[in-house]
C-alpha cells in the first residue's frame, strides 16, 4: 500500500491524466485561511440562464463582465459562415455552383442555430477578438505541461449544446453555471478530479492560463456587469443561504447622480452616510428628487407607426440583429423619429433596457431620438441591439 500511495504522489499523471499534482490539503488549507483573512471585497459575476444561450452567459461568467451579447455573438457567427462560404467557393470546383457550396447554403448557419446555440469557433474568436485570450483544449499538448492546473484561471466546459464557465476568483475556484442558482466552490484539491470526471462524462474542456480580466473588488467594476448577477463572495464562502447580490444591496446607489450646483456625482460618497451633517443628507436627497422628477426627451415614450407600404413614397428599409440575436427587417417614412425605431425594437424583446447601435464602427444613437431617420442617415443601415 505504502508503495503505491508513493507512486501516487510521485507520479500524478497515473491518476490524474495530464494533469500535474493538485496542492496537497495543508497547502489548501493555508491558502483558505489566507483568502478568508484577506480585507478586500471580492464579487463574484454568475449569470443565469436564459433561453439557449449559455454559451453567452459562459464567456460573461468566465470573464466576469457583461461583455458578450446575443448580437454581437450572431454578427461572428456570421462573419465565421461568410469566411467558409468564401473558401468553398474559391476551392470546390464549381465554385458557387457546387453541390457542397448549395448544400451548405441551404443548411444555414454552421456557427449559431434558431435557438441560440454558438459554436465553439464562436465563442474561441469572440474571446480572441475582445481580449486577446486563446481557449485551447486542456488535453491539448503542451497545455498542462508547465503549469499546474490549480494556477490555470479559468475553463469553459461543453458538452452537445451546453456551455459553463469555471473561474478563479480571490484564490477560490467557482463553478459558474448559468443553470445552478448560485455559484459552487470547487476546492483546489478537488478541481483535477472534477476536470477528469466531466471529461469522463463527455464534457470537452477548454482553459485559460493567464491574463483574464481581474475579478471584482470596486463599485465601478461592479458596473462591468448586470446588478441582479453579483454575489458577496463573502456571503458564498460562509455558505449563507440568503447570500447578498448587488440588486439587493441597500447602498449600491448611495452617493451617485447629478448635484444641485450641477456637476456629475462621483458614484460614491466622499464620507461615510454616519458621519454627514444633516445638511448634506438633505442635498442628497433633493438631487436624487430633481433626477427623478425630470426625465428627459430622450426618455419620452415613442409610438410605433404603421409600416409604409412597399415602394411608398419617402419610405426606407432598415436592417436589424435584435438582442435576441434575431434578424429583423422593416420599412419606415424617412421623417419618423430614430425614437420610433426603438419602439419597433421594444416590441420585439421584453422590457428590459435596449441599447441600439448603427454604423461604422457602431455607434450609440440614442442621442438621436428627436431627430428623423432621413437626418440621422439610417435608411438602408443594419442596427444592432443589446439588453443594458
């Protein structure tokens, strides 16, 4: 027995594939007392599942940001099947004319189906084009040569359609799939086992070695990400039941918005809401009154207008990718407002806010809600859509 425990401990790759040996439970154990002692706040990002689009919600949880939507995952999507098209036509004989170009036609896309699903060359570019990140598979050689798996930051994990991420946050690792309710700590001893077994189970894992965004530890990070996602990573280490998210939090918005004497708050109070005079706390209170009681135009409902008929006089044709990651097209009169375009968009997604995008590269054109669509030059334009 003592021989093989030896074998073991010398020779990790006999039970923990390609794997190097994991730290042992008195190095684990040092490293949870460091992390529980550390003062800073860490937040832990964990998307939920919506939909099929956890291969979104994947990519979010690994880079701990809202960074990736339905749209912009499509618009790569699409990009990716134009450059395929593209090679078969140069090198199938019979070029667009072949059977293998029309069959590939008439199949769709080869990188996102109805439902939502990407492919990994989806989410591999998407990760490339935003932060210079490679997703090689782990079993891939050379991958886990040099390193230890417990010093890799994060994986994604997939298997048939679905997508999870894994992500070390403040020295703990976090299972973040968008189908559990909360985040699940892996211990570091146990993370080789658990990589071994969802490949055991058919799952293929892809790994992140270094340079992933730094995890949350400030209130402006926080805004990287949806409220209602964030958790204390406090709360999840202490095993709470009722463990804090962001949304819940009663002094997420204290201090932020506009001041009477008109300049931009800082997001944060100067001092502590105990130690202000009540004099202050009377200006907060009546800056947060103004904002409230003034929306702006930009703010104002628009009414959809019925379509112009085809070939209409002054009608034009609008292209759009939905945040859904839908397409979408449809006419409008030139002199409509760019806001009657949002309410087009609004009644095809649910309520949540709409950020819509034109041009290129694509720019915000909220500010250009009062003015008309022939002044704001978005006839013929595709515009993209996000949830904010």
């Amino acid at each position: 027995f003592f021989f093989f425990f030896s074998f073991c401990i010398r020779h990790p790759s006999a039970s923990f594939g390609i794997f190097r040996r994991p730290k042992l439970p008195n190095q684990l154990h040092k490293q949870q007392i460091n992390t529980m002692s550390n003062s800073k706040q860490y937040w832990v990002y964990h998307e939920r599942q919506e939909a099929l689009l956890c291969g979104q919600h994947a990519l979010n949880n690994l880079v701990q940001q809202n960074a990736f939507s339905p749209g912009s995952l499509a618009d790569i999507a699409a990009q990716l099947d134009q450059m395929e098209l593209n090679y078969m036509a140069q090198n199938d004989e019979g070029g667009t004319s072949s059977k293998d170009y029309l069959k590939r036609i008439a199949e769709g896309s080869g990188n996102v189906d109805e439902s939502g699903n990407f492919s990994f060359e989806v989410l591999r570019s998407a990760l490339m084009s935003k932060f210079n990140l490679e997703l090689p598979n782990i079993r891939q050689q050379g991958v886990g040569d040099k390193v230890e798996i417990t010093d890799m930051e994060g994986f994604i994990c997939n298997r048939e359609s679905h997508w999870f991420g894994i992500r070390k946050i403040n020295d703990t690792y976090y299972n973040l799939n968008s189908t559990l309710e909360r985040p699940e700590v892996i211990s570091h001893f146990k993370l080789a086992a658990e990589m071994e077994a969802l490949q055991s189970a058919g799952y293929s894992v892809f790994c992140v070695v270094d340079s992933l965004p730094p995890p949350c530890s400030s209130e402006a990070m926080m805004d990287l990400g949806l409220p209602q996602y964030w958790w204390k990573e406090e709360d999840l280490m202490s095993g709470k039941s009722n463990a804090m998210t962001r949304a819940d939090d009663p002094w997420k918005a204290v201090g932020s918005g506009r001041r009477l004497d008109g300049k931009q708050g800082s997001g944060r109070n100067d001092k502590p809401v105990s130690q202000m005079t009540d004099d202050e706390l009377l200006q907060m209170a009546l800056a947060a009154s103004l904002e409230q009681l003034a929306p702006s135009k930009s703010d104002r409902a628009y009414e959809l207008t019925e379509e112009p008929t085809e070939g209409a006089s002054g009608a034009v044709k609008i292209q759009f990718r939905l945040p859904d990651g839908t397409r979408a097209v449809r006419r409008f009169s030139g002199s409509d407002h760019v806001g009657v375009i949002y309410a087009f968009v609004a009644s095809k997604c649910s309520k949540q806010s709409i950020e819509l995008r034109a041009g290129f590269p694509p720019k915000d054109i909220s500010s250009k809600k009062e003015a008309t669509i022939a002044e704001s030059k978005l006839a013929g334009e595709m515009i993209h859509g996000r949830y904010v």
